[in-house]
C-alpha cells in the first residue's frame, strides 16, 4: 500500500477547502430560501457535518504519512 506525497495532501487539500466553502454558500442559500427548519437545510448541515469529518480524517491521515496534517486541512 502507498501513500499520498505532501504534493497529493496539498492538492486533496485545495480541493476540500473549496469544496467546503462552495457547501456552505449553498446551505447559506438553502435556508434563506427554505427556512432553517427545512428539510433540505437540515440535509445541507449534514453534508456539512461530514465533509468535516472527513477533513479531520484526511488530517490524521496526513499525519500518519509524516506529513504536518494541521497545516494541510483545516
């Protein structure tokens, strides 16, 4: 098995961040549309939820590669 090269963390890293910020301008939009309470606000959170769980994974990750995972994901 190999790993990812401080280049792939930090181009994985790119990615997420913007990934990240596109998901909440979306959510932001959803409730203002739909409300706080709807359904697709709620789905929005979560989403949001789990990219972020996934960046804390892609940190540990990272970290295990040798690599300064709290430099690359936030």
């Amino acid at each position: 098995m190999t790993a990812f090269t401080l280049d792939e963390h930090r181009e994985l890293s790119r990615e997420m961040r913007l990934t990240t910020r596109r998901l909440r301008t979306l959510c932001e939009l959803a409730v203002n549309v739909y409300g706080p309470q709807s359904r697709l606000a709620f789905s929005f959170q979560r989403a949001i939820e789990d990219i972020e769980r996934l960046n804390q994974d892609l940190k540990t990750q990272a970290t295990q590669d040798g690599f300064p995972g709290n430099d690359l994901y936030v």
